[in-house]
C-alpha cells in the first residue's frame, strides 16, 4: 500500500470509531512557485501562445512572482486551469471481491474506496468535484479540506432527496431542503424521475419541485435536479440550479430550460460506456439488472442527441460532468471526448465547461475555472496541445490544487 493511501484510511477510519480529528496542517504547505509557461488555456475559449510566467504564493494565483519562489517548467506542456467535475459519486466503488460496494454506512471499505476514488480523480486533472451520492461525502470532504488529505475539492449534496409517501406536503418538503444543509450540505440534489433502468417515470410535480427548489434558494443552496422526459422543463420552470441527464425531452423542452438560464448537464462519453464495460461487476445490486444495462445501451444515442440539442442552443449553459461511478473514476477527461465526438462541441467548448461554465455554475467563478490574480493555484498542464489533438486531455503530467503539487511527471531528460 502507497503511503498516503494508508494514511486515508487512517484519517478516514477514525470517524468511524468514534474520534475526534482536529484539522491539522496539510503534509505539504503551498509555497511560493513560478510556473514557466508557453501555451495557457484561458478557461473560458482561448490558448495563449507564447512566453509567460504564472506567480503563485499562498495557494493563489497572484499577479507578480515572488522573489526566492521555486520554478516550475512547463513550457512545452498545455497549461489549464484545474478541471471541474460537476456530477460524480465519489461512493461507488468496487469492494475487494470486484463487484460494486453496498455499504449503506461508512465502514473502512467505502472510506477506502472514497479516498482511493478522490485520489485517481486528482490524478486525471480534476481537482475540483461536485460529489452528489452519500452522507459519507462529508467525511471525505473535510479530510482533504482540512487535514491535506490527497484530493479534488469535493462540494456534495450528502446524498439525494427522493419522493415519499411521506414527504408530500409543503412543511415536509421543506424540512428535507433544511435537514441536507444542517448536516453541511453545499447544494441539495433532487430526484424529479426515477431511474432510466425502472423507466424514467416522473415523481415530484412542478409545485413540489418549486417549494424544494424555492427553499435551497433561501439557504443558499443550489439545487440539482435528476430529470427525464418534460421533467426537465419542469424542474426549470421551478426555478431548480441545474437538471443532469436530460434523456428523452424533446428539443422544446431543452430549449425551455435554457431559456429560463437553467444550467443543463448531459453526459455522453464515460458513464454508461462504462456500465457496459463493467456490467458483471454491478448486475445484482439495487436496479442493476441486465435489462437496465440493455436500457442505458439502447438509448446512448438519445444522450447524445439530448446533448446535441443542448450545445446547439443559443445561450445555453452546458456544464462539464460525468455522473463516474465506480471503474469510471479518474478517467472523467473522456467526457471532453465524448462531447466533441457525439455532442458536436468544439473542443474549446468542451474545455470550457469544465473551467468557467463549470465554476459559474457553482457559483465559484471568481475563485475558480481561470487562471488569474486572486483565483485558487489549481492548475494541469497536458503533454499535447487539446485543441489540436483532444486526446491530450488523457495525458495528464502536471496537477496543483490549491498551490501543492500533487503530480509532476515531466518528460524524462536524456543524454548530458
Ligand atoms: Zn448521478
């Protein structure tokens, strides 16, 4: 076992058993770096080409180099800011027999699982993550915000609010909203249809939607909304943050919630790719069934069609996220892929939604998605240039978050 993966588990196991862990300083503190640069990713839709220093002190972007900072050379590299992942489920892993875990409390396993998941994710360039699956998520959250565990920054939903017989009337709803932030949720995530694999069959009406949607607003929460069909539209109209999937609306509907400046959030080029792939490790557990595989199979192109739609609006804010479930993370850069090839995006688009579409939608876009003074050192540098060759995104030598250096692998240096 690497070193710092058994420190996860330790970190993450001790909750567990009941301790207390104050924060402590991150293992290695941020200091003052200069990073050389010729070709910088503006985030938003440009490559500057060109000689260039980027200044960093104290985690930070800053506009002048320190005196005395250390040098990093990554001329010959792509340097972009830090990618954002808005959908992932940091809590899906595979356990020690190779099938999906079904942990329903945070035992060692899933906090195993969870770390190692953060940690591959960091790895592929992203080091910013909006996990939306499990209460655990809080556990993972604050070990790598404030004991430097290695990790993106992780914003989560602490689960889901789903439909109850129970929870239909308006205090009920509300109560849920205010339960998800009083036990440190960052956004709420709504489930407005079931499952593709059960049928995509809607459950909170409009009202419902609003009245849920309406008070994540008053806590300063935004709110995610799984949603199919005219349900998208509907979750729009509600007022709802942003609607992940998007299967099955029509062209109409889509437009709807662009119109209406609802962030939407389609994913083509990893998660059912790699259900399929994976799909003997998942059938048996919960809706995985080899049914609901065939489902997900037969309408990717609908997916793609959804996302089609949606990059061809006017307007239309089409966020970066993968819904990577176990097997899938660290390889969240195939969702660029996807997104050129079965979406229509052009690769600086593609790139873009994951720096400053993505940040915007988190409402972090002046803390994160560029590379400017006064914004988080979260930087990557690829080995190839993603506008001419997108499969540079897979070559990942260079990741920062937050001014740390977590990966370096430049090229090797020969001769002398
Ligand atoms: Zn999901």
């Amino acid at each position: 076992m690497r070193p710092c993966r058994l420190l996860a588990v330790l970190i993450l196991a001790a909750p567990v058993l009941g301790a207390q862990l104050p924060p402590l300083p991150p293992p290695s503190a941020p200091g003052d770096v200069t990073i050389l640069a010729d070709r910088v990713f503006d985030g938003a839709g440009h490559i500057a080409r060109g000689p260039r220093r980027i200044a960093i002190a104290a985690g930070r972007v800053t506009a002048t180099p320190q005196p005395g900072a250390r040098v990093i050379d990554l001329r010959g590299y792509t340097v972009l800011p830090g990618w954002i992942d808005t959908h992932v489920h940091l809590e899906s892993y595979f356990d020690a027999a190779g099938r999906i875990g079904t942990d329903t409390t945070p035992t060692p396993a899933l906090l195993m699982g969870m770390a190692d998941n953060a940690y591959r994710t960091l790895l592929g360039g992203f080091t910013t993550v909006q996990a939306v699956g499990d209460p655990a998520d809080r556990i993972l959250r604050d070990a790598i915000a404030s004991r430097g565990l290695p990790g993106p920054r992780i914003l989560t939903s602490l689960g889901w609010i789903v439909m109850h017989a129970d929870s239909l009337d308006e205090t009920s709803l509300r109560a849920m909203v205010r339960a998800k932030r009083d036990a440190g949720a960052d956004l709420v995530k709504i489930f407005a249809s079931t499952s593709q694999r059960v049928g995509a069959k809607p459950t909170f009406t409009e009202a419902q939607l609003r009245t849920l949607c309406d008070e994540a607003r008053a806590l300063g929460l935004r709110a995610m909304v799984h949603a199919y069909r005219s349900q998208v539209a509907v979750a729009a109209r509600a007022g709802c943050s942003q609607v992940e999937h998007a299967t099955y609306a029509t062209a109409e509907e889509i437009a709807e919630a662009a119109r209406l400046g609802t962030v939407i959030s389609p994913q083509v080029g990893l998660v059912v790719q790699n259900y399929i792939a994976n799909q003997d490790r998942y059938i048996g557990v919960g809706n995985y069934t080899p049914e609901g595989m065939q489902i997900m199979l037969r309408d990717l192109p609908l997916d793609f069609e959804v996302c089609r739609i949606a990059a061809a609006t006017p307007g239309a804010k089409v966020v970066f996220s993968t819904d990577a479930t176990a097997g899938a993370h660290g390889r969240n850069a195939e969702e660029f892929l996807g997104r050129v090839e079965h979406c229509g995006q052009r690769p600086v688009d593609a790139l873009a939604s994951a720096n400053v579409v993505a940040a915007a939608s988190l409402g972090m876009g002046d803390r994160l998605g560029r590379i400017a003074p006064g914004y988080e050192a979260d930087l990557i540098a690829l080995d190839g240039d993603p506008l001419t060759d997108l499969t540079a995104v897979r070559r990942v030598v260079f990741v920062m978050k937050g001014g740390v250096v977590y990966k370096w692998v430049g090229r090797p240096t020969t001769g002398r």
